[in-house]
C-alpha cells in the first residue's frame, strides 16, 4: 500500500503542473493564438518565484512566502506572455517564430540575471512548503493517504483552477466570445466583439498559468532551479492536443503523462521497477517517447480551433 500511496503522490507532483501550463495554452489557443512559448514562460515564472524564496522567503511564514511566490510567478509569466501577443496579435508576426524566439531567450535571461546577482546560476532554496497530513482530511482511511498526506497547497489549487477554467469557458459570456475569436473571429467582429482585445486576454491568462505551472513544478520536485524545466512547455503542448483542447480531457491527459513521468523520475522508489535490469536511461525516456506515440495516433483526429495560428487583419474583412 504504501507504493501505491507513493505512486499517487508523485503523480500528483508532476501532473498539477502539466495541467496548469495546458489549460494555459488551451486559452491562448481557444482565442486563437498559437503559443509555443509555454516553455518559456514556465521557466520565467519559476525564476522569479524561486528567487523570492531564496531572497526573502524566510521573512514570512512557508505558505505566506509559497503564496506570494506564486503570485509573483503568474505576474511575470503574464508579463513575459505579452511579448508574444504583442508580436502575434498586434504585429502579425508568425506564431511559431514568435514563441520560439521567447523560448530561446527566457533560459538566457534567467541565467545572466542570476549569475549578475550571485555568480552562480543555480539557485537554491530551502523546501519547507510539503504539507505532512491535512488536518480532519488527512485521517480518512485511504483517501486520506493517496491525496491529503505529504502534499503541497500547489496541488488544491491546481483543481481549483480547472474548475474555474471550465466554468470560464463553457459558462460564461467571455468564454462564448474567446471561443468565436478562435473559431471564426470575422464573425465575432461582426457581432462587435473586439478580437484583439479577447486574442490578448486568452495569452494573458496562458501566461499566468504558465507562469504559475512553472513554479508548481520546481516546488515539490527539487530545491534548486537552474534555468530550466526539463522540457515540461513542450510536454504541456501535447497535452493539450491529445485533451483535444477541453479542459476535462486535458486534466486525463495530465495525470497520464504525469504517471509517466512519475516513473521516469521516482522509478527507484517502487520496488518492481526498481528491480528490472533496466537501465536509468531507458526509464527518462519513457514521457517523451510516450509523447510521440501518442501524438503520432491522435493528431490526425485532432480538432484544433479552426482559427488558431492564423493573424487576424481587421481591415482584411
């Protein structure tokens, strides 16, 4: 039982992030804005709210200073994200190009602007955020193990936000318009929705999910940050894609590539796997093999917003 409880809350660590970062990208692309700098965002939004940790997370309380490390961290991703909907949205610039452009340059920052402030470009930080046992919550036979026990506050939060992210989308007049902007935006410009304005707000919020993803991943996983996030942008993307851009299916997806990358990482942990003669190598490069596979047999059904990717030219209309 207790690998079984292991197993859970491993899962758990890696695939809050993955969601968060995916229903980011879902808004961005609902809105029909391609944004494959969730790469880069992660990795802004984790430096910022890790450097407030390092610098001055002893002056408040652990879930105080993991509060505001995460508001920190979504207002740079949502900052960061700007720069891609400024080129994609106001300049027409190719979307692609755009995101890979921050993607390249958001590593380059962070380590420059870390090694200018303490020489070294790792920072380190002191991890005492893991919630041992939620009270009342945390006694419940079984349940209580697999998800109130030796957990973050991050992981709450995460479900909260998909329920938020649902309710946005398919309850709300916003979410009706971001839709339209991203499936037929002339359309919604005959109507007199304002389709940069809605294309702005949906990579805002990816950037603030981005952003805050980013740090969810660095949090529960290690206590250093070195400029990076192991790729998780990308794995995001093809979450998204095989949750068909829905915010349930992209929460299935999560967990799925999230067990995988559970057992890429924490294999030594669980006593079978353990006890393969397989080498670590193999076991690292299970999420992203898996990740091809699964996109080489879903894409093709695919059903992207029809929109995305492409500019919108008021004056073309």
């Amino acid at each position: 039982m207790d690998t079984i409880y292991f197993l859970v809350q491993q899962t758990m660590f890696f695939s809050i992030p993955l969601l968060l970062v995916a229903l980011g990208g879902m808004f961005s692309e609902r809105s029909g804005v391609v944004n494959i700098a969730l790469e880069g965002i992660m990795i802004i939004g984790a430096f910022a709210g890790i450097f407030f940790i390092s610098r001055l997370g002893d002056n408040f309380p652990p879930m105080i200073t993991l509060l505001i490390a995460m508001i920190i961290s979504a207002l740079s991703g949502l900052v960061f994200s700007l720069l891609h909907a400024y080129a994609a949205i106001s300049m027409s610039a190719d979307q692609v190009i755009s995101g890979t452009a921050l993607n390249i340059f958001a590593p380059a920052f962070a380590i420059y602007v870390t090694r200018a402030v303490q020489v070294v470009q790792q920072i380190s930080f002191v991890n005492n955020f893991r919630i041992e046992s939620v009270p009342v919550l945390g006694s419940i036979p079984i349940i209580g193990g697999l998800f109130f026990k030796n957990t973050y506050i991050t992981t709450y939060i995460g479900f909260i936000i998909l329920a938020l992210s649902w309710v946005l989308l398919y309850k709300t007049r916003f979410g009706l318009r971001l839709r339209s902007c991203g499936e037929h935006p002339q359309a919604a410009d005959s109507v007199g929705i304002n389709v940069y304005k809605m294309r702005y707000i949906g990579v805002g919020i990816s950037g603030i999910l981005g952003g805050l993803g980013g740090l969810v991943f660095v949090i529960p996983t290690s206590t250093n940050f070195n400029a990076t996030v192991a790729g998780y942008g990308f794995l995001a993307l093809a979450v998204l894609i095989f949750g068909q851009w829905k915010p349930m299916r992209i929460l299935y997806a999560a967990f799925f590539f999230g067990l995988m990358k559970t057992l890429a990482s924490a294999y030594s942990g669980i006593p079978i796997l353990a006890s393969l003669p397989i080498s670590n190598n193999i076991y690292k490069m299970i999420p992203y093999i898996t990740t091809i596979i699964v996109l080489a047999f879903t894409s093709k059904k695919s059903q992207a917003p029809k929109a995305a990717g492409i500019a919108y030219d008021k004056s073309a209309r």
